[in-house]
C-alpha cells in the first residue's frame, strides 16, 4: 500500500537538516531507470504560488508532460521568497537530475512548510545526493518518504488501488490550511498503466475535482499545493480513460479523506451533502459555504445541531434559494422541514453528532443539483496549532 506498489518506481527518504534534530524532511519519488514517463500535475489557485509550483509547472511545459522524478522538502515552503526562492527550487532540480542522470526538467519538485522564510540550500545541496543514492523500491522506502513529506501531520498518509490491469499508488501529506483547489497538501501518485501525458492529465483533473477539491477543513489555499501522478507503463495493457480516472479518483479520495482525519484539531469528520439545488455548480457552492462556515464547524465540536446556522449559510451562498423549501437533516434525521424546525428524536441526533463521521445534509428542494464536501469541526486544537507561526 505505497507509491512505489506499481511497478517501475522508487522512493527515499531522510534528514537533511531543513528540520532541527534530525526529523526527516527530504523525500523521493523517482522512476526505477531514472528515464522520464508521461506525467500530469494539478497546483494550488493562489495567485501567490510558491517557487517549486513556479518550476514544476514549468518543466511540465517543456518536457511536454514528462517527468522521471519527484523531490518533496518539508520544514520550509520556499514560498514569498523572491528570485531566490526561484533559484533553489531550480537548484533541487539540478542537484537531483545530476545524479539520476536525466534532464534538470524532467525533476519535479514541491515543498512544505512555514511561508516568507528563505529556503537555505546547503542542507539540500548535501542532502539530495544522498537522497538519490538511497533510493530504493519496496514499502519500507516509500514510507520513509512519506515521513519526510510530513509537516504538522501527526501520521503517514499512503494508498494503492488495484485495478484488473494497473494499479494506482500514492503518498501524501496534509493537516491543515485545507480548502477547495487544494489545501496545504502535497500528494504524489503513482500509476503502471500504459496512458499518455494528456489522457493522464485529464484523469488527473476529474480525480482532484471529486476528491482533494471537494475538501476543505479551514477554507484557507495554500501557496504551494501539489498533486503529481507520473505513469511507468510497466503493466502493458492501455488504461480506458474513464477506468484510469476511477482508480485515480479512488487513490485522491483516500488520500483526502487521511487529511481529513488527520486535520490539526479535529476531533470528527463532517459530510456535508446538497441536494435538490438548481444546478450542480450550485450545489457545490452551497455545500462549500456550509463547510467552511466556522459557526456550523463549531457546532459540530459541540455536537450541537445547530441547524440555523446551516440555513443562514445556505441563504448567503449566492445560489438559488428558497428558505420555504429548505429541508436539513443529521444523520439523516430532519431537524428542519419548510425552513423551520420540526420534530426530530433528539437523542438519536445527539449520539450521531458525538461519533467520528457526522452526515449533514441540506435538501433546497428546488431541482436535481448535487454536491458533497468533506470537512471537519473546528476546537480550540485548531487554535492552539495556529495561533503562531508553525
């Protein structure tokens, strides 16, 4: 159950010393030959990204989709750092193509961590030639590359998904500053199917939009998230485009639902599901406003079903919406018909909303639209984590 399962990958992970104490923050995915393989990225919205999102999504362009690594450093973003910042990233390239012996734009790169602080490269400069030379197939080097990925995650996040002909593996990390066109999260997937760069992206694309962007614990788009896929071929047969972005979607849903888990604070999940809306993209706002209102995720820590707040969100998405027509329910229990309260069994709510997964759903009664968003409730945890730079 790791990114190096499909066959054809290797991974590596270490110390470098971005992190005081020795705490693993360099990680590898590369390609078992070291020879570049059709390659698909999704990167974070903010019109601030961060200088590794800068050349990866460069090198994408210029190799034409194309990639035979991917380093990952945790402990620094080297994100608001200027020329710099630009030159480093650049530098992991260098340092990491030097020793697979493939072209500086055929390595990818991401990085994680604090905001507007330089990313020092001496540590890099030393680590990544020790990285590569580590590298190594098997569970035990993906997990060590899963560590080093980690920043406030208090776990290791890894799927596989086996397909009758290919699989799809992946690692990730992610616990906080998670919102929909990404989080503060970085994932690399893995997949033996034989796919072209396009129809790979295009997978990529459909699995980001239904899993990783469906997600959102604080509402906040981080500067340098990531998601990469690179595909080996290896298993022969030629993935169908729709079964390649089930298993795709499959491995990203895993992998987001991990965050979710993991959230800084966190005590429960929280499924929150609109129907009846006008249109999907309708839908989707709504659940959007409910999931990332941080009165509705305060009710939720409380185990309060405080349905007003679901409504009063619903009223200020600026999608159709008719407080007459709303219906609310926890755990499938209406607490809310016709925009007012109705008779509910209180007990059976209250046992719902203290276990680890809450279902709210909203119906606005008005046509067939639908989305779900995955979140979590927001305690004082949350504020203890971020109330300082970390």
């Amino acid at each position: 159950m790791s990114v190096t399962a499909p066959a054809g990958f290797v991974a590596a992970g270490m110390a470098c010393g971005i992190k005081p104490g020795g705490v693993p923050d360099l990680a590898l995915l590369a390609t078992e030959d070291g020879h570049p393989v059709p390659a698909a990225a999704v990167f974070t919205a903010n019109r601030a990204p961060a200088a590794p999102v800068q050349v990866s999504r460069a090198n994408l362009v210029t190799t034409g989709g194309r990639a035979a690594a991917v380093v990952v450093s945790s402990g620094n973003a080297n994100a608001a750092t200027g020329r710099p910042g630009l030159q480093v990233a650049k530098g992991m390239c260098d340092l990491a193509a030097g020793h697979l012996g493939c072209a500086r734009d055929e390595v990818l790169v991401a990085s994680t961590g604090l905001i507007g602080i330089p990313l020092p490269f001496e540590p890099l400069q030393t680590g990544i030639p020790r990285l590569v030379a580590s590298r190594a197939p098997g569970a035990k080097a993906a997990r060590a590359a899963a560590q080093a990925m980690m920043t406030t995650d208090t776990a290791i996040k890894q799927t596989l998904v086996e397909g009758p002909s290919f699989s799809v593996g992946g690692m990730a990390k992610g616990a906080a500053m998670l919102a929909p066109d990404l989080a503060t999260m970085l994932a690399v997937l893995t997949t033996d199917a034989d796919v072209s760069p396009a129809d790979l992206h295009e997978a990529l694309l459909g699995a980001v939009r239904d899993s990783f962007n469906s997600l959102s614990v604080d509402g906040c788009c981080s500067t340098n998230d990531t998601v990469v896929i690179l595909a080996s071929g290896r298993a022969g047969a030629a993935a169908t485009g729709l079964g390649l972005m089930q298993a795709v979607g499959a491995a990203c849903a895993d992998l987001a639902e991990q965050m979710a888990v993991d959230a800084e604070g966190a005590t429960r999940r929280v499924r929150v599901r609109v129907s009846g809306a006008a249109t999907t993209d309708d839908a989707h706002r709504a659940a959007r406003k409910v999931a990332e209102s941080a009165l509705v995720q305060c009710s939720m820590y409380g185990s309060d079903p405080y349905w007003g707040r679901v409504v009063s969100e619903l009223g200020s998405a600026g999608v159709a919406f008719d407080p007459d027509r709303v219906r609310v329910a926890y755990g499938g229990i209406d607490v809310c018909r016709g925009g007012v309260a109705c008779a509910h069994d209180t007990e059976a709510i209250a046992t719902h909303l203290r276990g680890m997964v809450v279902e709210l759903t909203a119906d606005l009664g008005l046509a067939e639209g639908t989305a779900e968003m995955l979140t979590t409730d927001l305690g004082p945890g949350y504020i203890s984590e971020n109330m300082r730079t970390s």
